[in-house]
C-alpha cells in the first residue's frame, strides 16, 4: 500500500469514527467506555496522519 492510499484510509478512518461517537453522544445514555475507546482511537488515528504527513514534508 502507498502512503497516500494508506493516508486516505486513515482519513476515511478518523471520519468514521467521528461519525461514531456523535451517534453514541445522542443516545439517550451514552455509554461512557464506548465513547472513551472511539475517542481513543480517533486519536491514535489522528497521529498517525499527523506522523506521515510530517514525514513526508521532508
């Protein structure tokens, strides 16, 4: 895989996830271990995209 295309799939990644915890945030009673793990994860993704495209700047 290249680095852009594995740049976009972490980009689609973040967006899901996104899309993720808004949906848990409406329910009525969100559960406060899902949103904690999907914030987490959004995250860690969020790195990621920061670590390559600083990498690849250079």
């Amino acid at each position: 895989m290249s680095i852009e295309a594995h740049l976009e799939s972490l980009l689609r990644k973040h967006g899901t996830l996104e899309s993720q915890i808004s949906t848990a945030m409406s329910r009525p009673v969100p559960d406060s271990v899902e949103l904690t793990q999907l914030k987490r994860e959004k995250l860690r993704v969020k790195e990621e995209i920061e670590r390559i495209r600083t990498a690849t700047r250079h």
